[in-house]
C-alpha cells in the first residue's frame, strides 16, 4: 500500500512540476498575438450614411475634371481595376493618366443599388452604378465595388473595382 502511495505522489511531483514548467514558458517572453492584444488599435466609426457620402466625394471630385483630385480619394496602397482599360493601376501616377482618359468626356455617377458593410477601420460598398456623360450624353451602366480604409486622418479608397454590366437589356 506504502508502495502505491508513494507511485501516486510521484505522479502528482510530476504532474505538478510539468504544470509549473508550462506556466513558466507561458509567462515568458509575450507571444506576437499578446503582444497585438497589448497594443489594440482603436476603431474609427463610420456609419452607413457616411460610407455612401465617401462615394459622392469621390464623384464630386470627378466634376472638377482634374485627375489629380480624382486620385486624392485613393491611398498609397490601393488597386484600381477600372472599367474601360485592362491594366490594374497601383501608383498615383498610374491612376491620374487612367483618370486623364476617364474624365475627357465629363462622367458623373449615379447609385442605383447598392450594399454598405463597415467594420473596424474599414468600409466596403458594392452594388450597381451608371454613368451618365456630359459631353456625349451616353450613358453606361457598372458594378463596382469600393473598400475604404481609416488611415488615421481620412478615409481612403484602398480597392475600387468597376465593369460593364455583362448582359445587355
């Protein structure tokens, strides 16, 4: 019995001194993911109406004809997958000359569907938008898709997505 008594206990040292031993490497150094959770970053909130607002800055700046103020809505970071050219444009240089194009016959968007998704320090609004031309008077249907990004100071468009809509009416 004596015997059993002393198995048990040694089994408990050992088990004791593996749950101490594991605790200890716990409470070491500060894994990558504590050391997130120590420095949270803070949300920007934004609502719906405010999200649908970034749209009709970027379209306002469209009015002004100046590519320049156009890219100014984008951040350094960002991808535009334009509608009427196949190249991706990632730089600011590269999105002014796509917008030097763009703006030559004077478009202005109108929503006509759309879905707002916000969390933190982002914004997502896709749906479906038409364009209508001021000096053609044509008008062209798309879908898009924007996300915005809080960068600190102001919400930027970080990705913009727009194509032709694929069926004919």
């Amino acid at each position: 019995m004596r015997k059993v008594l002393e198995n048990q206990n040694m089994r408990m040292l050992s088990l004791l001194f593996v749950a101490t031993a594991l605790a200890g490497c716990a409470s070491g150094p500060p894994s990558q993911a504590r050391q997130q959770e120590a420095h949270t970053e803070s949300c920007k909130p934004i609502s719906e109406a405010e999200v649908a607002a970034l749209f009709d800055r970027w379209n306002q700046s469209l009015q002004t004809g100046d590519p320049h103020q156009v890219v100014a809505n984008y951040a350094e970071r960002s991808i535009l997958l334009p509608t009427v050219s196949n190249k991706p444009r990632l730089t600011p240089s590269e999105k002014e000359d796509y917008f030097r194009y763009f703006l030559k016959d004077r478009p202005s968007g109108k929503i006509d569907q759309r879905m707002i998704e916000t969390g933190c320090n982002t914004a997502l609004d896709a749906g479906l938008y038409t364009f209508t031309f001021g000096k053609t008077g044509e008008t062209v249907s798309g879908r898009y898709s924007y996300t915005y990004r809080w960068d600190g100071h102001e919400w930027l468009i970080t990705s913009h997505h727009s194509s032709a809509m694929p069926e004919k009416n």
